[in-house]
C-alpha cells in the first residue's frame, strides 16, 4: 500500500507533503511527495498521523475490562479502534486482590485472541489500585485498597498469566514498603506511576529515585500544587524522569491547565481519557463501575450518583477536537496521544508515522474526525458520523 498525505505528524510536528509505503504490516519507507507517485491513497486534506494509545481505559461502550467477556472485548476493542485509538492499556481499578488478578488474567487472554485482528491492540494491562491512599480515593472503593508490602506483591505476581499480562502500576509512593515496590516492580520491568497520592514533592522525587516514571491523572485525585509544597503535580511537572499522564477531556482538567502541562512537560505530556463502561454512551445511561452506580453527565462526564467524579464518558478522539477546539496546538495535543504515549512505554514501534514501525495509521479530516483507520496496514471504517 502507498499513501500520498499533505500533511503527517512526525516527531512531533506537521511535515509535508510526504509519500508512506506499507509493507507487510509496517511503514517500510517514506519520503518527500512529488505529486507524480502512483498512490493508493491521496489524502489531499487533514492530517495523518499514528494510531492513538490510550494508556487508562477502564471500559467503553457499554463494556468494563474488569469483567469483559470474548463479545465484550471484540465491542470494546472495535469501537475504539474506529474512533481512532490503535493501542489501548486496559485499566483495572481497585478491587479484592483475587479479583484484580483474575481481571489481569482474562486482559492477557483478550491479548492473545485479538492480536491479529484489526482491533485496538492490548499492550498490557494498568492496574489502578489497590496500592492508593484512602485520603485521594477519589471514585476508588478505600476498604479494599492494600499496603504495597511483599505479601500483597508476591500474591500480585504468583500467576504466570496475571504476571505477564501486567505493563502498568499506579500507586501511592508515600505508602509503607512503597519505595520498595517501586524497586521491585520497575526492576521486573513494568512501568510505575504515582497516582492517587497525598505524597510530598520530596516523597515523588523519592519515587523518581526508584524507578517510578509515570504519572497517573495529573492534578486529579492527587496532593495539590501549593506555593511551599508542589505536591504531586509541581513534583512530576518539574522532574524529567517522569511522563505526565493528563486527561484530555476538558472536564477533568480545564483545557488551560492541559495547556499548561503541555507548556512545562512537553513530550513528556501522555494525553489519555480515563474513559469509564458509560465512554460513547448517551447521558444517564446508568451501568455498573467498580461495585457502584455510575452515568454520564451532559457533558461526558462519568459521576457516581452523589456527583463524585468517576472517569471519563469519551473517547480519545473527541478530547483530541476538545483540546484542538480550545486552541490548543494540534501537533502538540495529537503527539501526546501517540509518540509521546509510546515512549512512555519504551516503544518505537508503535505510535510513530517511522520507518520500521507498525502501520497503524488514522486520517483525521478536517473537523478533526478520524476519515479513516488502518491497522498494520489493514483498512477499518471509522464510526461513522
């Protein structure tokens, strides 16, 4: 397949007009258009760019990953994938110890039944809990939430399948036996991020000196940023070791401190969704999330029903068009959602219009909807509008 795209975001910036030949699944080369190329596809307008990675997806559409079946997961994997997102971290939020690794277990066997398919690639699961502070619980249920101690890790860890199908932990560092987890956990070579903490600067940098390189939701369920205390967010925002995960809907954050972050972290900033079981649904759709009621608001946005924010009720693509709406610089927000996303991961392979990379690919018009999704090269309808 060869693409002729007027405009491609690569390392960061728009550049074009450029010609992309796929290859067995992957970019195999691509180079200055001369407009004389015999093409399969003239995207003549809008941007191409890699598939989008979302790094916190608790569910969407009606399903939730913690107790999604083979139907469920072909739904969720599907849809996001229509709407633009090529990677997805399924994300398990805090539960009693032996259900969040039978979560973990049925996340890798969506794994292995999907990963030839033209769907939404699992790469790994994010487990949210139950390693948090009661005092940021935010929606998150404090009588199962768990010390990170050797027990509660060893358990964790002790089925093979659960073991391999982990990729990210958010956890609370200032926590008894924390540092050590961090220790552990990014030494086995999972990504360690802090979130739902009460935790100083100097107990995220602590973190940072352990291996934690991740930020979960920044600003949100989180140690505020305070003139004499940076709290979570000044910690991460100001130290390089750590991507800064930040929701993108325009709910969770206003989009001028999503601006904000962009502006501090750079390619450090990961846009994600946070998205929830009620993500595409209509509003008061009401469904089961965590043990408890939850719906969307007018505005998309997840709530219990006492208003206690839950998640978010979107997917990536349209916190894409929030942010961009917002006069937000669309290579910057776009490149968040992909190249930045990947690094965060350790990975080149996906996320990046490259040479050698895999070929998922979005067309986005320009309204900003996704025109069309490939998957290693394979065509997708994107959702229609």
């Amino acid at each position: 397949m060869r693409l002729r795209a007027a405009r491609a975001l690569i390392a960061g910036a728009f550049v074009g007009p450029v010609v992309i030949d796929v290859a067995g699944g992957r970019i195999a080369r691509i180079r200055p258009a001369t407009g004389e190329e015999p093409v399969d596809h003239d995207l003549t307008d809008g941007v191409l760019s890699a598939g989008m990675l979302d790094l916190q997806v608790n569910g969407s559409f009606g399903v939730d990953v913690a107790a999604a079946d083979e139907a469920g997961w072909r739904t969720l994997l599907t849809g996001l994938a229509r709407h633009g997102v090529t990677g997805v971290e399924p994300t398990v939020i805090t539960a009693p110890l032996p259900d969040t690794v039978d979560a973990l277990e049925r996340i890798g066997r969506a794994r292995d039944v999907f990963s030839d398919e033209p769907v939404a690639r699992v790469l790994g699961a994010h487990l949210e809990g139950p390693f948090l502070s009661p005092a940021r619980k935010g929606a998150h249920r404090a009588e199962h939430m768990l010390a990170p101690e050797s027990a509660h890790l060893d358990a964790l860890l002790a089925r093979p399948a659960a073991r391999a199908a982990l990729r990210t932990v958010t956890l609370a560092p200032e926590l008894p036996g924390a540092l050590d987890a961090i220790r552990r956990l990014s030494g086995e070579g999972y990504v360690v991020a802090v979130g739902h903490s009460d935790a100083t600067a100097a107990e995220v940098h602590a973190a940072g000196d352990a291996g934690a390189t991740m930020t979960t939701h920044v600003f949100n369920a989180q140690r505020p940023l305070k003139p004499r205390e940076p709290g979570v967010p000044g910690a991460v925002l100001t130290d390089d070791r750590f991507f800064v995960g930040t929701i993108v809907d325009g709910r969770h954050l206003d989009p001028s401190v999503v601006s904000l972050v962009l502006a501090t972290a750079g390619r450090r900033t990961v846009g994600v969704t946070d998205a929830i079981v009620t993500a595409g649904l209509d509003a008061g759709t009401w469904l089961d999330f965590g043990g408890e009621p939850v719906a969307n608001d007018p505005h998309g946005l997840g709530r219990r029903p006492d208003g206690t924010i839950a998640g978010a009720g979107i997917v990536l693509d349209e916190g894409v068009r929030r942010m961009i709406a917002a006069g937000l610089d669309a290579a910057a927000v776009l490149s968040a959602c992909t190249e930045n996303a990947a690094r965060s991961l350790g990975r080149t392979d996906i996320g990046h219009v490259a040479e050698g990379a895999v070929a998922d690919l979005v067309h986005w018009d320009a309204a900003w909807h996704p025109s069309q999704v490939w998957i290693a090269g394979r065509a997708l309808s994107p959702v229609a509008r």
